[in-house]
C-alpha cells in the first residue's frame, strides 16, 4: 500500500467512526481531498480487513470493525505527535521487544511501535515468560529516544505504568492500580506487565524499548491453572464480562505515554507525580522492599519520581531511597 492510499484509508476509517449515522460519498471526498476511484480502492480494502461497512441512501456507515490491532485502525484516531507515526504489525512473532531492538538497528525513529496479535516467546521482568492467547491481549513494544539522555529506566516504567493504568480506567472505568515497579493491578490481580529494556548502540541519542502486555478480553480458561489466583483479564473483571476494544485501549495508552514523556523531557514531574502516587497508593503506607541487597521497612511519607521515597524507620530515623535502587517493594 502506498502512502497515499495509507493516508485515504486512515481518513476514511477515522470519518467513519466519528460518524455512526454514515457520512456521504461526496463529503468524504472533499473531507480526503481524494476522488472516487482512490476511494473505491480504500473502501475494497476495508472489506478485505473485515471490516462491515453498508452503503445505504448514499451513506458510508462502518457497522463493525474486526478485533485486530491493525495499523490504519490503530492510526484513524489516535491522538499523538510521533508515538505511533510509524507502526509494524504482525499476526504472530516471537517478540515485540526483540522486533524493536531490530528496529533500532535499522533506524526507525523515536514512537516506532510494534504490535502483534500472538507472541510465541514474550518475555516479561527478571526472564519471566509471557504467556498470551491470540487476539485476546494487548502486546506492543515502543521504541524510545531517551530525552533527556539521564532518563532512569525507573522513569520510563513510572510514566508507562501511569499511561497503563489511567488508559485502562479510561476505557474500562475498571479501578486499575500499580503495584510497584511495572504491574497493573485490578482489584488485587494482575492484568499488565511493563519490561523496560535499553542498549548502547555507541550513537547518540540512547534509546529504550518500553513493552507492554495487557490481558484484556482472556477468558478464565486461557489463562494458565496457576496464574488464575494472582492474575486476571479486563473482560473478566467486568459485570457483565463485555468483551473490551483493544484498539480503542491501545490509542489510549499511547496518548497517555507520550503526554508524559513531552513533561519528562520539559522536566516538569510534578503532575506525573501526583498521578503515579494516587495510583500506586503506597504513601504513608508501611512497606518492605530490598536496596542495596538488604531489606527495608518503613512508612512512606513521601513518594517522588526523581527524589525516589521518603521512609521514616523504625526508631524515627528518615532516609531516602531512589526508585531505580528499589526492588520487591510490598505494601504492608
């Protein structure tokens, strides 16, 4: 596809969903500045993507779209500068985090992001696997150029973590939380992991990938015997179980991403602050966590992303402990 009809067909997408009752062919048109021909075109493709469109009365209405985290789906509304400008897409590969560091390589820019239906060798933190079902989950990885170049990785996790979990309140109104450093929680359970990883190519600027799995619209049946106690999906965590848009999930959290990466970079934290603390819920909370190879406890009394957590200890003393020193934090 060339990028002309790329353009048409992410325009024509976009036109359609913010228009239920259907949008006129002529309209369209003048609104793509394309003519009939390149809009035929767009409309054949949409049919071989599954998408049910119907003319009626001279009216294009989209009646469904497919469940599939396709580019020119993805893009027809997303609501950013440069995440996800640029995205490739496959049914299946063994990772979105190893796709991205070959990426890099072959120099694709900052907001590069890759997303797949199925991953046959995900991984999460520490080595961990990441076991996911086809078409049922949220899997992408991002590439990133660190700005500023000191970004901690405790940072980038802090900022996709608060992405995560406010894009999953966002379109779920589900009272997701983050269990410090890189998971989503709802209600107690798991339902996203986050896995920061960065290499040093020996060319400026650095660069990161941040990955994301969300389990989304799993049944209790795809997720492992063993995981079913700590962990859960969005679909399963709703009432009614309603089956949740994965597309509509995706966009969310990459508006949210990239509105706290552009803070980050104008080193204004103060907002990311207050958001990641009301949703990490651990201040003046007693918890127990491991720096430097041995274990601390004590109440929060303050959590920062650059100044890390204020602890007052047992016998009063108060110290400091920077986030990206931290590991195994628990909530007493």
């Amino acid at each position: 596809m060339t990028v002309e009809a790329d353009r048409i067909l992410e325009g024509l997408l976009g036109a359609l969903d913010k228009a239920p009752d259907g949008v006129r062919r002529d309209d369209l048109a003048e609104f793509l500045q394309t003519d009939a021909a390149a809009l035929d075109r767009a409309w054949a493709a949409l049919k071989r993507d599954r998408f049910e469109v119907r003319e009626e009365q001279g009216l294009w209405t989209l009646v469904r779209a497919p469940d599939r985290l396709l580019p020119h789906w993805v893009r027809a509304r997303l609501r950013t500068d440069r995440i996800g400008a640029t995205i490739y897409y496959r049914e299946e590969m063994p990772s979105t985090q190893d796709a991205a560091f070959e990426l890099i390589v072959e120099g694709r820019p900052h907001g590069t992001l890759v997303v797949a239906e199925h991953q046959t060798s995900g991984r999460g933190r520490s080595g961990r696997g990441w076991i996911s079902t086809h078409g049922r989950g949220l899997l992408f990885s991002i590439v990133l150029e660190l700005e500023p170049p000191d970004t901690f990785a405790s940072v980038l996790t802090v900022a996709t973590a608060t992405a995560v979990a406010r894009g999953i309140r966002h379109v779920t109104d589900l009272p997701a939380t983050i269990k410090f450093p890189n998971d989503i929680l709802v209600r107690g359970k798991k339902v996203a992991g986050i896995l920061i990883e960065a290499k040093d190519y020996g060319v400026p600027p650095p660069r990161a990938v941040v990955g994301v799995g969300v389990n989304v619209n799993e049944t209790l049946e795809d997720l492992p015997e063993a995981l079913r106690e700590s962990a859960t999906s969005l679909c399963l965590e709703r009432r009614d179980h309603e089956p949740i848009s994965r597309v509509a999930l995706l966009r969310r959290i990459l508006t949210e991403l990239e509105r706290w990466l552009d803070q980050i970079a104008l080193g204004r934290f103060e907002v990311l602050d207050e958001a990641w603390s009301r949703l990490s819920g651990f201040e003046d909370r007693e918890v127990v966590f491991v720096c430097g190879g041995e274990q601390v406890r004590g109440r929060v009394l303050e959590a920062g992303i650059r100044e890390g957590l204020l602890l007052r200890q047992t016998g009063g003393t108060e110290q400091r402990y920077r986030l990206e020193h931290i590991i195994d934090l628990r909530v007493q």
